[in-house]
C-alpha cells in the first residue's frame, strides 16, 4: 500500500462497535449489480481531523436491511465496511478513510 495510490473510500458519518475491537463504518453503499458479492478483506489507511494516521485491516461484507418502511432508502443488500482490531475512539466521527485505487474499483464496479 502506497500513499500515491491511496483514494477515499468514505469519510465516516458514524460508527457502530460490533463486539471487542470490530467497528462498522457509515455511511454503508448499494450493493455491486453482477455475478453474486462475496466479502473480502483489504487495508485502509485512517486519516483523522487532527492529522492522526493509522492503517487498518478492513472487510467489505454484503448485509441485507430487512426495513419495512416504504419511505427508507436504504433498505435490501449493502455494502458495509467493517475495521478490525480498532476502537471508536480511534475512527471519530468526520475521519477520512482511503484505501488503494483498484480496491476502490472492486467495491463499486466489479460486475
């Protein structure tokens, strides 16, 4: 992972701590249209408002949001992203999270 090939993935509008040391990531996204999505694995790099940087291991999972009110717009499969060994303090809110240009390509044009 290089820093000239990092893009952003997200700037983190919320977070949801799973069990000890699993953070998920909001905003989440529509699910890739294709063949069938299958989580993967990948690194990010976190950049907080105050210049803190750490890298991460995250996973892209496929969750589905059983919602039953007709006026939700996310609702059905997203697209979630869950950091591992990190704690909430150290992803606040506003955080910026990057990670390599063609991860970025698999998690929203893989078809």
């Amino acid at each position: 992972m290089t820093v000239n090939n990092l893009v952003p993935l997200l700037e983190v509008e919320e977070r949801f701590a799973l069990n000890e040391g699993c953070l998920v990531l909001a905003p989440d996204f529509p699910l890739p249209l294709g063949r069938g999505w299958r989580e993967f694995t990948f690194f990010v790099v976190v950049r907080t408002t105050g210049k803190f940087e750490a890298r991460f291991r995250a996973v892209a999972s496929p969750v589905h949001l059983n919602i039953r009110d007709p006026e939700a717009k996310r609702k059905g499969w997203r697209l979630t992203i869950v950091l591992h060994q990190v704690t909430k303090e150290e992803v606040p809110i506003g955080s910026s999270v990057l990670c390599e240009r063609q991860v970025k390509k698999r998690l929203f044009s893989e078809t």
